[in-house]
C-alpha cells in the first residue's frame, strides 16, 4: 500500500485554492436561472471514500523514492485548472463549445513552438502522444503521394510501426549504434532501396532515453526530399536547458526548428496531467489535409478552428486550461523556474550513475543523455543475470524503491560486460527515469536502498536467507 501523503505534498490545502477559483466561476455565471440537480452529498462521498481505498493499489508516483517508469505528477496548478475546467467541462473541437478554452490552446502551442524555434505553428493538443503521432504520419503520407515507407530507428516508440500499419504504407526499422541512436549508415542504405515519404527522429527513446542525430538527418533530406518528423514526445522540454546536454545530443536539438513535424507530450515533463499530449507543424499549409464537408461543424474562426485541424473531434478544454495555467506560471523561458526543474533531473540521472559507477556490483549501461539510467547488476549469463536483476527489482519494490525493469538486447550489453556468456537473445535489466526535480536530492537514499536490494537479492539466490 502506497504510504500516506507526506506534509510536503499538501493535497487537502489545494481544495481550499480550487474553492476560491470557484467561487469566482460562479459569480460569472450568476445571472443564470437557478435550478436543481438530484444529488445527495452523502452517498457521493461515500463513492469517493470507497474510490481513495482502491486508488490505494498504486505505487507512490508522486515520491522520489519512485524512480521507474515515466510518472510525473502534474503540478499542483495543473491539477486545480484541469479540475476548475471541469465545472465546465468545455469541448475543444466546435469553438462554440470551448471559446475561452480554445483560446488558451491556441496560446499553448505557440508556447510549445516558440521552445523549438517556430514563430507560428499549425498544431494543437492531443490525448497523448500515439494519436499525436499518428496525425503527424498521416500528414505526412498524404504530403508525399507516391512516397509511403516510413522510417524510425528500432528503439523508436513500437507505435510508429503500428501506425504505419494503420495507415497501410510500409515501416522499415533502422538498426541503433551502441549509444541507442539511429544509425546513419543504415538509414542511408535504406533510403537508397525505399521510397521513404517520411524519417521518424526520435528525440529521448523511452528505453535509453537516446537522441537521434536530428542534425545529421537534416542534411539526408535535401537529397532524398522525404519529410522528417520528430517524435520529441519524452525529450522535447529539454531543448530549454542546452547547458545540461553532451554536445552530439545539443546539435540535435539545435535542428528540431528545421524538421517539418514534432510530438510534445505536456504529461512527459510538461507537469500536466494524463492525457496531455501536442503535435506541431511547421507549415501551416499541412491544414489542408484536414478539409473536410461536415454538415454540424462548421468553420467559425478566421483561418479556421482548432477542431478543423485535428484528427480527434471532441477534445477536453481541461487539457488547455490546464497546461495554460502551468505555462503563465512557470514559463518555458530559458534559465526560469521549469528549466531548472529539467536540468536538476539531469544532474540527478548523472550522479547516480557516477554513484553506482564507483561500485564494482553495479554496471551503467547507458551515460544518461536526458534523465533516463539504464544499469545493471553483475552475472555469469544473460539468463542469471536477468534473474537475478528481477530479484533486485523485487527486493527494491519491498523496500520502498521502485523501479523499471527493461529488456536489453544481449549484444548491446557486450561492451560493458564481455565476460557475459550470451545464453538468452535479450536480458532483463533495471531501468530509473529521475523525472523529478527532487531526485537530485534523493540519490543517497536511492543508493542505499538499491545497496539493501541487492543483498537481499543476493540472499535469496544462494539460498542463505
């Protein structure tokens, strides 16, 4: 059961600020004909009651002390908007269900845009960032008719393939280098082979956490004239704290300006709730692809609304009111409150390697470009190893610090551990997303846990327990 909100979270202080918002979204609605709604305040806090009790089958994402898979907990702003909205609960499609919301959305992704270069981009929010990238694939086969292969590095997020199979056009996967990244090689000598209509770049893999050479792929499309998406729905944010990246990885963002699409995911590092996602587009003529003869919607907003450029119809205004508030109160500027934020998960990601680099029972399997580690305790073979890596994982669990655990291809591991005797195709190792600006200050507490596990581990495999 996950532990009790500690007095730094200070949940129940939010109701207090969420009850003074409301009370002047009432005033504003004051001159509506009172009315009655059937509800009784007794039996609906008893669902809530019973609701708490089950959402008690979570592990503490909000905790530092949670360090796997890619939960963020949106910050409080974000969570009080979404809630606010809700009273509402406007529609982002037609605009005259959502006119302030639809407002603020446009707002947000000029935000979002200004982060990469773009002065005025096409784009809007999205659930998340598959359906994000679907559009941007679908832009992107309809932009080059005769051109259908797509494209992406096999570390790339496995829904690029799925939507290609959506789409009904080819996927070809490109083999990675030993850092995680696209390699240039084998993408050249596929887009010698393949009518490739567009490249998939991916900016932070969700594995390794890998930046492919966006610059590099640049110079390739003037040549091949394919379009070039980037898929930056992990690493996008980062492109405000240059200062925190090797420079391959800084070249990498420096291109994002030039690529023709890119997926955000706000819920990533964006501190927004679930489903907040974005997609961009650098030429506004990709609105064409949306034209469409539909006898209730309706253009009502000069150049077009927000709904007349989305493959989704109805979309939450909750999402926009949501990441407007964060945006107004933690701006993307350079040097500002959220960048420090991004660049604290770095240099967390970063002493925790060099922590556990120090340690000969530890093995670092990737120097983290963004916030993601990827490591590994030490053993004979693939197969024990991967044992005995999922009992760490477990004993860690126990302990009070979770993880991910993460399937490596065997041969990736070689370089690192030559010793290792390759009886399994891939190995289970652990995997820590330090997304939390607070993980800079945990890592002792994470290394000593980890330290703990790995005794227990130990233990429980030669039987001494």
């Amino acid at each position: 059961m996950s532990p009790e909100p500690g007095p730094d979270l200070r949940w129940s202080e939010e109701l207090s600020i969420l009850a003074t918002a409301l009370r002047e979204l009432e005033t504003s609605f004051g001159g509506c004909p009172p009315f009655e709604i059937a509800w009784e305040a007794g039996p609906l806090q008893q669902q809530l009651v019973a609701l708490a009790r089950e959402m008690a089958d979570n592990d503490p994402y909000f905790h530092p002390l949670y360090a796997g898979q890619m939960l963020k907990p949106p910050h409080p702003v974000a969570r009080m908007a979404w809630t606010l909205s809700l009273f509402i609960n406007p529609n982002n499609h037609a605009l005259d269900g959502g006119r302030a919301t639809s407002r603020l959305e446009k707002s947000c992704i000029q935000a979002l845009g200004r982060l990469i270069g773009w002065t005025d981009p096409l784009g809007h929010l999205t659930g998340g960032g598959t359906v994000a990238n679907l559009e941007a694939l679908w832009v992107g086969r309809e932009r080059r008719p005769g051109r259908p292969t797509i494209v992406a590095s096999q570390e790339a997020h496995y829904t690029h393939r799925r939507m290609a199979g959506v789409l009904g056009v080819p996927f070809v996967p490109i083999p990675v280098d030993s850092r995680g990244r696209m390699n240039l090689a084998e993408l050249d000598c596929v887009l010698a082979r393949e009518e490739v209509g567009t490249v998939v770049a991916t900016v932070g893999t969700t594995g390794w956490g890998a930046v492919d050479p966006v610059d590099e792929i640049v110079l390739r499309r003037a040549e091949h004239g394919f379009r070039l998406h980037a898929d930056a729905a992990y690493g996008g944010y980062f492109s405000l704290v240059p200062e925190h990246l090797d420079p391959s990885t800084r070249r990498a963002y420096g291109a994002l300006s030039v690529c023709d699409s890119i997926v955000i995911d706000p819920h990533k590092h964006g501190l927004q709730p679930y489903g907040s996602g974005a997609v961009l587009f650098r030429d506004r003529e990709d609105a064409r692809i949306y034209a469409h003869d539909s006898p209730y919607t309706y253009y009502t907003a000069a150049g077009g609304h927000l709904g007349e450029i989305s493959l989704e119809c109805s979309r939450p205004g909750a999402a926009a009111a949501a990441l407007w508030s964060t945006l107004n109160l933690l701006p993307l500027d350079s040097g500002g409150t959220f960048a420090q934020f991004l660049g604290e998960s770095c240099v967390a990601a970063r002493d925790l390697a060099d922590r556990l680099a120090g340690d000969p029972k530890w093995t670092i399997l990737n120097p983290p470009e963004l916030d993601i580690l990827v490591f590994s305790a030490r053993a004979g073979s693939a197969r024990e190893l991967s044992r005995f890596n999922r009992r760490i994982f477990e004993e860690a669990r126990r302990g009070g610090l979770y993880l991910a655990l993460f399937e490596a291809p065997a041969g990736r591991l070689q370089a690192v551990l030559p010793e290792l005797e390759m009886d399994r195709p891939s190995v289970s190792v652990l995997r820590s997303c330090l997304m939390k600006p607070e993980h800079r200050g945990w890592c002792g507490e994470i290394v000593s846990r980890l330290e703990t596990a790995w005794r227990g581990a130990l233990e429980n495999r030669t039987g001494t327990r």
